[in-house]
C-alpha cells in the first residue's frame, strides 16, 4: 500500500470521527462498517465481538473500550 493511499485513508477514517463534550474522539461502529467495506452488519458484528475478545485476552476490559449505543433513526412520520 502506498503512503498516499494510507494518507487517504486515515483522513476518511478521521473524518467519521465522533466527539463527546469532553472532546474524546470515538467511532460509531455502524461507520467504521462501511469503511471497512462490510455490507452486512452481522458480518461486521463478528469481527466487534472477535475485537471484544482480544480486549479481554489481552487482560483490558473490552467495556473499556466498547460501548452499545442505540442511534436513533427519524421516521418518516417525525414521531
């Protein structure tokens, strides 16, 4: 891979970033999906849990690490 390739990609993936007030930087799972060039989410959830498990493998807590989040979507009728 060339280094303009890896520039690239590093600032699509920057790009998606997500900030908390705090200003701690964190990427939605269903981003890094796309990203990543899964189509299916249950493929993708695969690799998280496989993620998860090298967490705890590696003695970090993967909650630590990973967090569930819900994003809400907005339905067609506003509600």
């Amino acid at each position: 891979m060339e280094s303009n390739q890896i520039q690239a990609m590093t600032e699509t993936f920057e790009g998606h970033a997500q900030q908390t007030e705090n200003g701690i930087e964190y990427w939605l799972a269903r981003d890094l999906q796309h990203l990543l060039g899964y189509t299916e989410w249950r493929n993708f959830l695969k690799i998280i849990e496989k993620a998860e498990t090298a967490c705890d493998v590696s003695g970090q807590r993967a909650s630590d690490h990973f967090v569930d989040v819900n994003k809400m979507v907005e339905l067609g009728s506003g509600s």
